[in-house]
C-alpha cells in the first residue's frame, strides 16, 4: 500500500475514534450529567434524582397516564352548592374538632368570592364573602394570646394576601386573625401550610401565577398572626397545589403542566428538589396536576395524593421514601355524581365518626349535576378497600396533637 493511500486511511479511523468518543461523552452526560433531562422517582425509572431547579420536563396533553385504569369509588356525601358560577370552588382542608370528632368541618373556598364551611353532612354552616380565596391550609397548636389555636390561611386571588383565620371550636366558625393585611407583591395562587417538627415554626407556602413559590413564617403580633417572608423558590412554570410534611420536613409540589416534586419544606433547604412523578410519556399524571394531600399513618408512613386533573383521578404514592407509585382511584357515579376535573384535595386518615370512622378524603368536583361545584367527601375505607392491593386504613394517627419531637 502506498504511503498516499496510508494516511488518508488512517485519518479516517482518527475521525471515527474522535466521534466514538464525542457520542459517548455526550451519552455519559445526557444520563448523568448536568444536561441532563430530569430523571423520575417513578417511571421510566425507580431511581430516585435531584433535577436542576427551573428545569422541566413538558407534558403531553394527549397522553393516557401509566399505572391502568382507575379503581371506582362514590362519594358518601356532597356539600352544598358553592354561590357563585363557573370555575368557583377550588380547595378544602379538613378542620378536626378537639373534642368532638363528628362535629370536625370541611373549610372550603369558593374563589369567586368567598370562604366556606360545611359539616360532615355537607350542610354550610357559614360563608364568609368580601374574600376571593383560591386554595385553603390549617394547623393545630398554634401558639396565640396564651392559647393553643387552629390557624387557618388562604390565599386570596382577588387583593394577592394570605389571609388568616382562627377556629373557634364552639361555634365551628372562622375568625379573622391577621395582625395587617399580609400583601404578597406576587399574582398568589395555590398555598399549603408547613409546621416544623424540628423547630416549631409555622409556615405558609403561597404560589403564584407565575413560576415562584414564596414561604412565610407566621409569628404572634399583639394577639393576632403577622407574617414575614422567609425563601422564594423558582418552580419554572404555574404550580398550583402543595402540601408539607410536618413529621418527615418535606414539601410537595405541582407543577401543573409538568408532573409532581418534593423538595425540603424548611426555610433553609434552598432549591434542590426530587421528581416524583410526570405528565409526559410514561407519567401517571394528566396535565392539570392539581391537589395533592397527605394519608398520615402512625409511624410516619402512609400516602401522598395527587388530583390527575385531565384523566379526573386521583394518584398515589408512597409517604416518604421515595414516594413509589402505588395505584389510583377516581369518583364514580352513585347515588351522588361523580367527580370529574378535580382541583383541590384533602385527605384525614382520622377517625371522624359515622360514615367516616375510617377516615375521609375530599374532592372538587367540577362539574355537579345539582347546581353549582361543590365538595364530594368518600369514605377512606372504601377507597382502601377498592384497591387492588388494599391500602392501609390507620385511623391512629391525631392532626391535633403537637408534632414537634
Ligand atoms: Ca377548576
Ligand atoms: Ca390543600
Ligand atoms: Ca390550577
Ligand atoms: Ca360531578
Ligand atoms: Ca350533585
């Protein structure tokens, strides 16, 4: 062979080597670089990974979440119609009377124009107009003019406060606890409270419209509950639901085009977060990802929820851990209709008497055939039961008792 054809040759296999090692450079990077895509808690994989924060993955709105079909359940009680039309009610967080469990209430918003509760028979025992509260969180034990109090916070669409409340637990009924008017310079959205079982400190979680979720510290002022803002996360897109994780200091959020996460819920755990799950291929998710909600167990276990808005069911996944996916179940028809286009969610895992000795979880319905939207309440039990591999009904575990270790 000629020196004239030799180098030529060997240039090529020089060029070929060169791009080998390029392709596998970048594939080295793709799977476990800073580029990246970001790698799911659940599907495609089991192995759990920290993404860059303000990343994301985009859903597909077309697509049928993974995890079969949903098991059917019915809603043993419907409350009452909110007042106002349309898209109104949004979000409801379970109240657990101190004494008297059967007499526990559901605090529910209706986002055109005020806050709402019903009792355990769906019945409304007060509304309160003059406020446009768009998601609604509570905490026990709250530490107020010598007292130990029920703090309720919303966040209100129509001035962007978080507002405040106590529980009085004779009457049932909400009182005004704001020592100002707790503005948030920010368009709010979802919100979720946080009590540290580490420090004690009480947070609010406020989202907006935007990509940032802000957290505030609730602290006593003159008798009443003042506020200040303690972190500002980049989420990357409009994130509406959340909920904390007193026990094990985790915060779930999600990010309703794009699929659930969970990063550190106290003031200090900076930007780093988990995916737990996607509305993108292989997901169990449907874009809107909207409520999510905690089924506490004794001994820290239990499940975290998730409100698939756009397949009108509800995931689950395990507490803690790495919040493996177990299975999903929606609101069938019944002798109450079914619920479709959830947003908000809440979940007890307590013993609330009656039809909910077992527990209860409670539903946005989109669309109620009786009128207005309204909050369907099902029986924990029957969704346990439902299950394919039964879900855990432990009705030991107390809201009310204080948490910290
Ligand atoms: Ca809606
Ligand atoms: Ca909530
Ligand atoms: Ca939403
Ligand atoms: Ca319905
Ligand atoms: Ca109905």
């Amino acid at each position: 062979m000629s020196e004239a054809g030799e180098f030529p040759a060997r240039r090529r296999l020089l060029a070929l080597a060169v791009i080998a090692v390029a392709l596998a450079v970048l594939g080295a990077l793709r799977l476990w670089g800073p580029y990246a895509p970001n790698r799911l808690v659940n599907p495609p994989t089991q192995a759990g990974a920290t993404a860059e924060p303000g990343s994301s993955v985009a859903g597909d709105p077309t697509a049928a979440p993974a995890g079969g079909a949903a098991v059917p359940v019915t809603a043993q009680v419907e409350t009452v119609a909110v007042p106002h039309r349309g898209d109104a009610a949004d979000d409801a967080a379970v109240w657990v009377h101190p004494t008297d469990p059967s007499r526990s209430t559901v605090i529910a918003t209706d986002k055109q124009g005020g806050l709402a509760v019903y009792d355990l028979a769906g019945r409304q025992l007060s509304y309160h107009d003059g406020t446009k509260p768009n998601n609604v969180d509570l905490r026990y034990n709250f530490p107020l003019a010598g007292q130990r109090v029920a703090v309720v916070a919303t966040s209100d669409g129509g001035d962007d406060t978080i507002r405040i409340y106590t529980v009085d637990p004779t009457t049932r009924d909400l009182r005004d606890a704001a020592a100002r008017r707790i503005a948030t310079g920010t368009r709010v959205y979802g919100l979720c409270m946080y009590r540290s079982a580490r420090t004690g400190a009480y947070s609010v979680f406020v989202s907006d419209k935007g990509e940032t979720l802000q957290q505030w510290e609730l602290f006593e002022r003159g008798g009443r509950v003042d506020a200040r803002k303690v972190r500002t996360l980049t989420l990357g897109s409009k994130s509406e639901g959340c909920v904390a994780d007193d026990e094990l200091g985790d915060l779930y959020v999600a990010q309703e085009d794009v699929g659930l996460w969970r990063y550190g819920a106290e003031p200090t755990a900076g930007e780093a977060r988990t995916q737990i799950d996607t509305t993108g291929r292989g997901g169990h998710l449907a874009q809107d990802v909207e409520g999510v909600a905690l089924y506490h167990t004794s001994g820290s276990a239990g499940y975290l929820i998730a409100s698939s808005q756009g397949s009108s069911d509800y995931a689950v996944y395990e507490r803690g851990g790495q919040n493996r996916y177990l299975t999903r179940f929606s609101i069938a028809p019944g002798a109450i209709d079914a619920v479709t286009g959830t947003d908000g969610i809440d979940v007890t895992s307590f013993n609330l008497g009656g039809a909910f000795a077992e527990g209860m979880f409670v539903a946005q319905d989109d669309r109620n055939d009786s009128g207005n939207q309204n909050f369907k309440l099902v029986p924990w039990g029957a969704i346990a039961r439902s299950s394919p591999s039964p879900l855990v009904i432990d009705t030991r575990w107390d809201p009310r008792a204080p948490t910290i270790r």
